[in-house]
C-alpha cells in the first residue's frame, strides 16, 4: 500500500501491520513478503507487530473445517449420487480411508530438514555460548557452553536491526529454546540478555547484555 500523505517510516509500520494481519490483496501481499526477505527495517517491523498480536490468539479456538465434498459434489454433477447398499459404503469408505492414509503418509511425512547454523553468540571474557540454528522458520537458539542463569533470573533474546530499538524474541528456559521466525536476514544482530524472571518489565533490555552475534548469511 502506497499512500503520499504518510511519511515513508510510518507507511512501512501501516504495510507490516496489514501484512501481519492478513488484509492486503494478493498481489501486495507477495510483494511484501518479498520486501521481508530483503529489507531488514521492515522486517523488524513486522517482527514488531507479530509479537504485539501474538496474544489475539489465545482468544480464538480452533474451528473445525466444514464437510463441503456434498456441495461440490452436487455443482460438479449436478444430483446427489445415489445411495448404495450399506456394506458397499462401508466397503468404500474404507477403501477410501486407507487410501487416504497412505496418501498422507507419503504427502505430510517427509524426511525432517537439519537446522542451518547462523551464528554464535559469544562475548570476549565470557564462558557463554550460544549456537543460533534455522529450519524454515523455526529458529534454535541453544546453550553450548557456560552457565544458566541463576535463580530469580532469566535469559532473554533480542532482535537488533540498525539502529532501531532492540524486539524481545523470546525467553530462554534451561539449555534453550526454539522459536517460530519470518523476520531475520543479514546483518541483523542477535544479542541476549540477563532479565528478571518473567522478562524485561520495560520492553527494552534492563540487565547486562552478556552475549551477541551477527547474521552473516541466511
């Protein structure tokens, strides 16, 4: 969406958050999905809007998906098919059935990709490792060397694209954690921080950022 009366940084916000909520066209949304891949500014932006209506979610319950085959059955043929003798139903629907499943199994179950590693976290004095993975858009962050963090506190992980404000990706419990991520590219920086159980209270990092790293290639 181009709009001349909104200034350039403001119209990047409006578009991430369109495009986060799934209201633009089909044309603009390929467009800027491809825009996510490329630039980093609107990246973060959509980062941002992600994590601000992550908590819609929870709102909404899952809904189960209508049984249209009837319906389409009867636009393609015109009348319903006539009802056969119960057995041969039966018979059918199992036939059916197994070949479904076998379809499934072959369609919904491929070999598992490995994760890609993008960086190490790391800090000069510092006993603490961090290794950063990516599978898709699941991203791995895993603790490979120095301690956990002490009782009453936590490891947080941060997104840093230039010189915006550092986006919280996520808390870090026990030797790590894995992430659902469409928003990272090359050069951004990956940094992580010791918060307060529960994470920073002001949206920004408030304790000692003890290791970073940058996303050379992805």
């Amino acid at each position: 969406m181009t709009t001349p009366d909104i200034p350039k940084e403001e119209e990047t916000d409006v578009l991430a958050a369109e495009y986060v909520l799934g209201t633009l066209p089909l044309a603009e949304r390929e467009a800027a999905a491809t825009r996510l891949r490329r630039d980093a500014h609107f990246a973060l932006a959509v980062a941002r809007w992600e994590q601000r209506l992550s908590g819609l979610n929870a709102g909404y319950d899952d809904a189960p998906a209508p049984d249209l085959l009837p319906k389409i059955e009867a636009r393609l043929f015109g009348v319903s098919p006539q009802k056969k003798p119960f057995w041969k139903s039966w018979f059918a629907g199992a036939a059916a059935a197994a070949a479904l499943g076998v379809a499934v199994l072959v369609i919904f179950s491929p070999a598992p990709q490995p994760f890609t590693p993008l960086t190490t976290l790391a800090a000069e004095g510092s006993a603490l490792r961090y290794e950063v993975a990516l599978r898709g858009q699941e991203l791995r962050v895993a603790r490979i060397a120095g301690p956990a963090a002490e009782a009453g506190r936590v490891h947080e992980l941060w997104l840093i694209v230039g010189d915006a404000a550092p986006v919280s990706l996520g808390l870090i419990e026990g030797d790590g954690v894995t992430l659902a991520t469409a928003a990272l590219g090359a050069g951004m920086v990956l940094a992580i921080s010791l918060e307060p159980t529960g994470g920073s209270p002001t949206g920004a990092p408030t304790g000692p950022v003890l290791v970073t790293g940058v996303i050379e290639n992805i």
